[in-house]
C-alpha cells in the first residue's frame, strides 16, 4: 500500500513531466537566401529573423535559419533537413519564386505548414491538396501589376515593352501584366528575358529601342533588376520606367543610382510607413517594425523583405495559441492544427497590409496592401 509520501513524490513527478510537455519548443525551419543573386532580399530577411519572438504563449521558439544561396536545389536540401532532421513545426520560406514553388512538394509530403517570403501567385494558386500547406505574406503579382497598368493609364501611357527574368518571377509577372494591360488596351510591343546572373542585355535592350514603347516594366528583384534599367538609360531611353515591388530594398537604390530617378513601382506601405496618412490602419503595424529593424541594423536600412518575414512570425504568433489548444508541439496534430489556425486568420494587420484568410485564398490581402511609390532624389517617395 502506498504511503502519502510516495503518492505525494508520484504526483510530482508526473507534475514535472506534463509541464515539460507543456513547455515544448516550438521549431521553426527558415531556409532564404542570404547569399546569391537574391542577397539584397535574404539578407535583410535573416536580420529580422534575429528579432523575432522568442516565445509565443509560454512556449519557446527556436528558428532554425539556413542559407539557400539563390539556389532552387539548396532551398529543397534545406526544406527536407529542417523537416527530416530538426524536425520543424512549420517552415518560412524561401526567398525568391523559384526556391518557394520547388518547397511545395517536400512541405506537402511531411505534412508542415509553409509561409514563403517570395511573390509570385503560382505558390498559393491554384489552390490544391498540396497547396493547402502553403500560405505567403508578399502581395501577389496580379494584384501589383493591376497598380502599374492603372498608372500607366492614367500616364496616357499606349505602348508598353517588358523585360523580365527568366524564370518564375519573370513569367509570372509576364502573364499578370499582359493580361491586364490587354484589357486596358496598353498595347505591349516587347517581351524580352534575361537571367539573375546575366551581365550583359544588349540585345534584349536594342529590341526594346527599336519598338519605341512609351514605358518599360522591368519584371525583376533585387539588384539585378538594375542591369536592363542601367543599359536602357545608357542607350538613350527617355520614357516612363517601371519596375516590381522586387526592388524596394536600399541595394537596389544603391546599384541603380542615377539610373533610377523618375522610376515607378508598386510596394508594400512599409516602404514608405512614415509618410502614410495617420488614417492609414497599416501605418502603426508598419512604423513598429521600421524602428525595430533600423534599431538593430541601422537608419535607412529598413527594406520590405525584411517586412515579409516580420509579417511572417506576425501570422505565427496569431495562429501559435489556437494550435496549441489541440496538440502539442513536434506532432503531426499541432502541424495540422497550425496549418487550419493560419488559415483561418482573420483582420491581422501586419506590415504590409491585413490578412484576412480562407480555404480558397493562403495570402488575403486587399488594395490595401500596395501603394504607388517614385523614386526621387535616391529615395523613396509615396505618390499620392
């Protein structure tokens, strides 16, 4: 028969090993792109992760942050490591289009939730088994090109010529863009491609100079969207510039330089958090992030990349306690319970915008998500 210490000791000890059951980590698999032609996006991406919470309703978290270097086969590598081996809850990531479209499949497979950082709309759509796993914080292309058509329309802006990478990102924007401006009846009289790594887009730009379109949309991101930019300013070229909401860092800024004056974009409110309205309900969201980041790395330094990834623990910490009401971290049941809580977020306010999500849409983001910016004397400039 046992006394009433022995019962007592039993009772503590069970006590201790269902609050350590209670206190299990919460891993978080982070694969970007640090190095690469996408440095200029992954790098401030880590930076934030840095700053990150470090406990969510009483848990902690570990994030487990490892570099893709622009590489689609590192990204997967990474993908299967941080599932197979440190055994993550959910991944972010990666970077860019292409790394985030080749994840699918592994995160889908091991049934772990995943937030990509990268824009195109192929990541999320259309929406199936597989991409139930999937959610994203950039805007989609469409959305951001739907910006720019309305600019150019409002710029009287009739012909139009295209210059785009080369792979998802460039494609992407390609069918979003073509589409809208088809309807719009901006004439496209361009469609030219070029690689991240590529040096040299002569020929592409004496293409473009031959059809004398009243604009060009470069379909790029990060720094080497400024080559075609440079080299069509090099030749001559005097109409309208447009560029993606994949060039809103300092870097870009940096390379393009005198090059990118009078250029347009699309980007999210961050951008520009301090000169958005007061009445603005993304402004405070965004302005906390600004002088978080600019604290830890630096005034000037804040991009939107970064902000993707903010926004990306932001969903986390909105989804975290609501999973863990039904399952326990490290369990295929918190995994599948985090994957419903994401989905169903609702009014989040984050950096770039307000999350309102559902089965059918992993990103639910509205028009309140883009603003028009210029770029004007090396910096950036709200256009109201």
């Amino acid at each position: 028969m046992k006394t009433k210490s022995s019962i007592a000791r039993l009772l503590a000890v069970l006590g201790v090993a269902f609050a350590a059951a209670v206190q299990a980590d919460i891993n978080v698999g982070v694969t970007l792109s640090a190095t690469g032609p996408a440095a200029s996006l992954g790098i401030p991406e880590k930076n934030t992760f840095a700053l990150a919470p470090t406990t969510i309703s009483g848990q902690k978290i570990n994030y487990i942050v490892l570099d893709d270097a622009s590489d689609t086969t590192t990204a997967v590598k990474n993908t299967r490591k941080l599932i197979a081996e440190n055994k993550v809850d959910v991944v972010i990531g990666s970077t860019t289009s292409p790394n985030s479209l080749a994840m699918i499949d592994v995160v889908a497979e091991a049934e772990t939730p995943m937030i990509a950082m990268a824009a195109s709309a192929r990541i999320i759509e259309p929406m199936d088994a597989k991409r139930a796993w999937v959610f994203k914080t950039p805007q989609n292309d469409a959305q951001m090109a739907t910006a720019i058509v309305e600019h150019m329309t409002n710029h009287n802006v009739k012909t139009v010529a295209y210059i785009g990478f080369a792979d998802a990102y460039g494609e992407g924007w390609w069918n979003e863009f073509s589409k809208i401006a088809e309807v719009r009846k901006i004439e496209i009289v361009g469609n030219e491609r070029f690689n991240r790594t590529d040096t040299s887009v002569t020929g592409q730009v004496l293409k473009i100079l031959a059809a004398k379109p009243d604009a060009v949309l470069v379909g790029g991101a990060g720094t080497p969207a400024a080559l075609p930019q440079k080299a069509l300013k090099e030749k001559g070229y005097k109409g309208i510039m447009y560029q993606t909401h994949g060039v809103a860092n300092a870097d870009f800024l940096r390379v393009c330089g005198k090059d990118c004056e009078g250029t347009f974009l699309p980007a999210g409110p961050v951008l520009v958090a301090t000169q958005l309205p007061d009445s603005n309900p993304i402004k405070k969201a965004a302005l906390e992030y600004v002088v978080k980041y600019e604290a830890a790395n630096g005034k000037g330094t804040v991009s939107t990349f970064g902000a993707h990834a903010w926004d990306a623990t932001k969903l986390l910490a909105n989804a975290i306690p609501e999973a863990l009401r039904k399952a326990q971290p490290g369990t295929a049941e918190f995994r599948k319970a985090l994957r419903e809580a994401l989905e169903k977020t609702k009014n989040l306010t984050v950096t770039h915008g307000v999350f309102n999500m559902n089965p059918q849409d992993h990103l639910g983001f509205d028009q309140r998500a883009r603003v028009m910016v210029k770029i004007e004397g090396g910096n950036w400039k709200l256009v109201h």
